[in-house]
C-alpha cells in the first residue's frame, strides 16, 4: 500500500469515528467516505469492516426512539441511499447495498386521506447476510430477504425472499434459484 492510500485509508477511519460517534457500537475499520447524514435518537451498531460511501449524493442514516438499526460485520453500502429504522432494521453480514437504495421499517403515512398524519405500526426489515441489493432498489416494511440472494437494480421488494434466488420487478419477483 502506498503513503497516499495508507492516508485515505486512515482519514476515511477517522471519518467514521468522528460521524458515527453516536453509535452505541461501532466496530473497529470502519470506513466512511464523504459525509454522512445521521439521525441518530435510538440504537444504532455497526460491526467490523463496515464500508460507507455518501461521496456523490449523501447516504442517510436514521433510528427512531426505541427503534435498532443493526448493521453487521463486512457490509458496503453505497451513495445516495436511505435507511430509516422506526422499529427494527437488520442488515446481515457481508450484504452489498448499492446506490440510491431505500430500506424502510415504516410507510410513515397511511393511505386514507383522512388519516395521512397518522404513522402507521413498524414492521421490522432483516436482510440476511451476503445479500446483494442493486442501485435503486427499495425494501418496504416487513419484508426480510434470505442469504445469498441478488435483488435486481430498481426493483421493489414489498414481500420477503427466500435464500439464495435472484429476483427483480416492481413488485420484485423470484426469477431463478442460484
């Protein structure tokens, strides 16, 4: 490794202490890149190894009261995307999110005009580990996504997936099994 890469290496360690120092646990080597947008009023862990890229459009990451964003060891999440957990969101080890993912526990509004201020019950998110989220694509409440599966780019995956299939639409269908 070069000095130069040694630097960035470091600065992007420093980076992650500095952003994500209201984390209840943040496990060593983890790297930050740009500048996070952080909510942080619940119980946010993050593991080892975790890489976090908000260089080109800012990545948001928000934890209600009483509310557990869980991130594991070896997960990459890229730019531009949002996690908002109001009760449970889980993301497992190894998982790759790719940009401009949006992952939800909460709809934050129902649908009858004259409830609209009223935010509906959570539903926990899990995504089990080595999963592999395309850009764009965005995980409704309730929803968990087996291991080892790929969720094609721009898809929405409003019911879980089993283990190790690959899937895409709007809303998100199995297409094979890996």
């Amino acid at each position: 490794m070069t000095p130069l890469q040694m630097f960035r290496e470091g600065r992007a360690v420093l980076r992650a202490r500095t952003q994500l120092r209201s984390a209840e646990r943040l496990g060593p080597r983890v790297r930050v890149w740009g500048r996070l947008a952080v909510g942080n009023y619940g119980r946010l862990v993050i593991g080892d190894r975790v890489r976090l890229v908000s260089t080109l459009a800012p990545l948001e990451l928000s934890v209600g009261e009483e509310a557990t964003l869980e991130i594991e060891d070896g997960v990459f999440i890229n730019h531009g995307g949002s996690i908002a957990a109001m009760k449970s969101v889980f993301i497992g080890k190894n998982a790759t999110i790719g940009p401009h993912c949006l992952i939800l526990d909460n709809e934050f509004h129902r649908l009858e005009p004259e409830r609209r201020s009223e935010r509906p019950e959570s539903r926990p998110v899990r995504i089990e580990e080595n999963v592999w989220l395309g850009a764009r694509v965005i995980v409704l409440p309730g929803v968990t996504i087996g291991a080892h599966t790929v969720v094609g780019a721009g898809s929405v995956v409003t019911k879980s997936l089993p283990e190790r299939v690959v899937a895409a639409g709007v809303p998100a269908r199995v297409i094979r099994a890996l």
